[in-house]
C-alpha cells in the first residue's frame, strides 16, 4: 500500500524557525509570526513602527519546513537516533521480538498494508538504565532535556524574560517525578516535549479506529491533522481492525510522543473475550508496541477487585473502557488484576525502551452525579502506590484523572492527586461541568480543563464536539484541539508562566491598531478567524463590526488619546 501524502498548509505569515542548543547539537523547532508595522501620522506624513515578531510552540514537526520534503510512506525523519546511540547504552535487536509481532510480521497476507520500511527495535543494554528518570537521577542532562528547555521558552532571552527553565531545572523535575519526557528510544522521529505542573500546560488528542469506521489512511490524516493544530501528544485508541499495522503507520509520521491502551489490543487478540485474558496476552503486547515505539501506556493497575461491587452504587457505573474491562475480568476469575499483581514485571518492560506510564482512571466518574465518590478516589490511593513502584524502577509516570466533575468539586480533584500521587503529573479529560450538551461537549469540557490546568494539571486531553455520539472526524479534530489550546494557554497565563503573555499583548496592541491581519495571525485558528471578518467586512476597516465607524470604542479612544477629532482612516 502507498498513501498520498498529506497538503499542509502553513499558517500565514509564518515562518519555521530552529534555535540552536548549547549543550548538544540539536536544532529546535518554532513558529515565527511576522507582523505588520504600526502606521501613523506625523506631520502629515505616514511613520511606520516596526512591531517584533511573535515566536510560539510549533507540534507540526517537518511538515510546515519548506526545506524537509515529507513522504508518507516514508516517514518523518529520525532526528533522535543519533541522540539514543551516542549514548551507548543501548543495543539493535535483530528483529521484534513479540509473538504477535512476529506472527503479523511473517502474515504475507498484510503485505499490501504494510509500512513499506522496516526499522529494527532497540532495547536498553544488559544493566543499563536509560529512561530520563535515570539520566536525570544520576545527574546526566540529556539532549531530550534542554531540547524541552529551549521549547518552553521560546524567544524569552530575546525578549528579556526571565526564565527559571533551564536544562538543569528540567533535570530536577524528571528527578524527582514531577515531570516526565515521554520518548521511546523506538520512536526517534518524535520531538521531546515534557509533561509537567511548572511548564506550559500540554494538550493530548484522541484518535483511533473502531469496528464500524476509519482505516490506516484517515487515522494518519487525523494524526497529521492534530500535530498541525497544536496536539502536544497523541494517543492511537483504536480498537478496530488491523490495529498493529494502523499504529506503525503512524509511529513513523507522528512528530509528538505517542500513546496508546494495550489493554484494547489484548481484547481484540482474544475476540473481545474479556475471560480469555491473560497475563502472557498482555505482556506480549506491551513488548509488541513498546518495539514499534509507543511513547507512554495508559495502565489500569489501579483497578482492584474489590472496585468492581463499587459500580453498582454509581448512576452511571464504570465508564472507562479499560477499567470496566479489568473489573469485569477480576468478577469472572474471583482473583486479583493481572495488571496490578504484575506491575514490576511490566516496569521491567517499560524501562527497557524509557515508556512512561500513564496510570489510568478506570474508576473516573462519567457523570458529574458520580464525580469524587468513593470509587474514583479509593482508586486514586492505588495509584499512589503505583507510582512509588514505577519510580522504584526509574520508569516515568503521569496520573490520569476525570473525567465529569462540577466546577465546585475541580479543586479538591488536584489536591487528592496532589497528596495522593507524590506529586507525579495529572493528566485529565476535561473534566465535562455538565452533562446536558451532546454535540458542545468540547466547550463544557474545556471549562473544567482550564479551571483544573490552573489548579496544577499538566496535561488536558480534548474532547470533541462529537463525544459520546459518534468518532470524531477531521473537523472534529480541528475545534477539539482548539477548544483545549484556548483551555491550556488561559491556565498557562493565569499560572504565571514566563512569557505566556507576550502574543496576547501582540494581539490587543494589534486589535487597538486595527491591524486586522495580524489578529487572524496571532489567532489560534488564522483561517476561521479570517473567514468570518471577510463575511462583513469589504475592507480593512478602521472599526469593529458590532460598533460601526461611528460607535467604535477603539477608534474613539484613539481620537482621545490624540487630543482631536482627527479621521482614523487618513492612515490608510
């Protein structure tokens, strides 16, 4: 099979920058948007004031680079390998090693919609600990970690921003667990980027086949499509056909760390028999997928059997698909989860390739009836035990949360994960305040995502208009990633972080200017926000459509300022 490859259109105006490292060779890469100069009058005669280009994260990796040409079929470049091998602590495997890997690998049957190139795996030496947990604990600054330095802030020298970024700030929070790098020394085309409370606040998206829609080349165009609009990370949740070759795909064109359930694909290798399940199933598949590179694992270890007669008393019972999987397989067995009984043995598995662990919420409230009762915080405490453990084998965690919560109980969510967890990121869907807006459940959700991102979450991942009626398509992708940029960049300034605030201040000196087009610029979504001016306005107006010529407050303010009644548009 070849795909064709993917038209992405850089943002207007814009340009890919890279900012060199200090520490290591690396280049890393930004988005400058250029902007128009301020034109008055003085003396009758036009002066035009320069205004600084504004520098902002970029996720869309090589496909906004004019100079990088990106082939689908080929993959994205793999900037990281260098990086991994000079390290020398790790080694190539002649081949996967997984069964079922192998067997889909000799499966002549797949050639037709197989990734055309082949890369062998890594895996850590005998004895060697290479996650960035156990760089950062014995005191080694990684490449990783001042690429995630010089991301955070940006162009903050240039502007004389102080900064308590730097790469050994980085190394002290991976060490002591309130930060994490997801970075599978598999997936060497992704750029690090780092999960943490005293960073800008990150944005995960969904997106995954199912039984009933979507094949390897729409889920690539998902992928894609949500690194453009700024998806930090994202996550395959498919559970459809052809899973294994699907998540290759997009491995080898994803430019963000990526994550995956492989709880999901364990099911579906025993045709969705939950008592089928075992321990051998799923520990093959964490080995097949952290071979293909999957960055971070969400993992339902916290889900014990005694959750299981918790459901009843809830509205809506248990609503995570993986924990209502384990709970019902712990009822069947009358035993324990083989997800919590085997927790070291599956940190020896992700040590070996530096996966994190995203410690799922299996018992998340999925109405905001059943938000912060017994079941979701009792899981919560299992949780914490968890991450001691992981940690213990310097395997770098995150915690994942709600999920539906009311506004007035958002608070206490990020103190009991706080208390709870040691401190370890938090990672929640929304939550969703309110449960009565099917079709807008990206806006009730990116209220709550905003509200707990300035609490202390690290990380917020979208819904999309379409929650729970129907698998988002790509415009669907598009407003969920946009709904939660909002979200992270309102947590982002009213955290305080250096240099959050520099592009709305461009924005507003722009909208005071009427500077029409460097608003749609500096917007998080130039096109629409073009899109809409251009429906009524006919020209570069000097006024606000709501306001008129006459009832413009901005444009009264100016003539104030200027001591006259001077007309604005003589400017033009």
């Amino acid at each position: 099979m070849e795909l064709n490859n993917i038209n992405v259109n850089s943002y207007p105006d814009s340009e890919k920058i890279y900012v060199d490292g200090e520490l290591f060779h690396i280049k890393v890469g930004m988005r400058k948007i250029n902007l128009t100069p301020t034109v008055t009058i003085e003396n009758g005669e036009k002066v035009f004031s320069e205004n600084a280009p504004v520098v902002v994260n970029d996720t869309s990796g090589a496909y906004t680079d004019p100079n990088i040409k990106t082939d689908i079929n080929e993959g994205l470049p793999r900037t990281r390998e260098q990086w991994i091998n000079d390290r020398g602590d790790v080694f190539q495997l002649d081949g996967i090693t997984s069964e079922y890997g192998k067997a889909r690998m000799n499966d002549k049957s797949l050639d037709a919609i197989r990734f055309p190139k082949h890369h062998k795996p890594y895996r850590a030496k005998e004895g060697k600990e290479i996650t960035q947990m156990a760089y950062a604990r014995a005191g080694k600054i990684t490449a990783e970690m001042e690429y995630v330095a010089i991301r955070e802030n940006l162009n903050n020298k240039e502007l004389g921003i102080e900064t308590y970024i730097t790469p050994e700030f980085v190394r002290q929070e991976i060490a002591a667990g309130r930060a994490i790098i997801p970075a599978n020394i598999n997936h060497p085309e992704a750029e690090p980027m780092i999960i943490g409370k005293a960073f800008s606040v990150k944005l995960n998206t969904n997106i995954g086949n199912s039984a009933l829609s979507s094949g390897i080349k729409e889920e690539v165009d998902k992928a894609i499509w949500s690194c453009y609009w700024g998806g930090d990370t994202l996550m395959d949740l498919s559970t459809g056909k052809n899973i294994h070759e699907t998540r290759e795909w997009i491995i080898r064109n994803c430019p963000v760390p990526m994550g995956t359930v492989p709880i999901y694909q364990a099911l579906e290798k025993v045709n969705g028999n939950v008592a089928k399940l075992t321990w051998e199933i799923y520990r093959d598949t964490l080995i097949e997928q952290a071979e293909q590179g999957v960055d971070y694992f969400t993992i339902h270890a916290g889900v014990l059997k005694e959750h299981a007669k918790l459901i009843s008393s809830r509205m809506t019972g248990c609503v995570s698909r993986g924990g209502s999987i384990m709970t019902q397989w712990c009822t069947i067995h009358n035993e324990e989860s083989f997800l919590y009984t085997h927790f070291d043995e599956i940190c020896d598995i992700l040590a070996q390739f530096d996966v994190a662990v995203s410690l799922g919420d299996g018992m998340r409230p999925g109405s905001i009836y059943d938000a912060n009762d017994k079941a979701q915080f009792l899981e919560l405490d299992v949780l914490g035990e968890l991450t001691t453990k992981a940690w213990e084998h310097n395997v770098q965690v995150i915690i994942e949360g709600p999920g539906h919560v009311p506004m007035h109980k958002i608070k206490e969510n990020m103190e009991r994960q706080i208390a709870s967890c040691h401190e370890a990121p938090f990672y929640t869907l929304g939550p969703l305040t309110t449960d009565i807006a099917p079709a807008y459940d990206h806006i009730t959700s990116a209220i709550g995502a905003a509200q707990i991102a300035w609490y202390g979450t690290a990380m917020i991942c979208y819904v999309t208009p379409k929650e729970h009626l129907s698998l988002p398509d790509r415009e669907d992708v598009r407003n969920g990633v946009i709904a939660y940029k909002i979200a992270a960049h309102a947590a982002d300034l009213a955290k305080g972080l250096p240099g959050a605030d520099v592009r709305d201040n461009a924005m507003s000196k722009a909208r005071f200017e009427f500077r029409w087009k460097d608003q749609f610029n500096l917007s998080l979504d130039p096109d629409r926000a073009k899109q809409y001016y251009i429906e009524s306005h006919g020209t570069d107006d000097k006024f606000c459509t709501m306001c008129g010529p006459n009832f413009c407050a901005m444009r009264i303010s100016q003539k104030v300022s200027k001591g006259c009644s001077c007309d604005l548009d003589s400017t033009k």
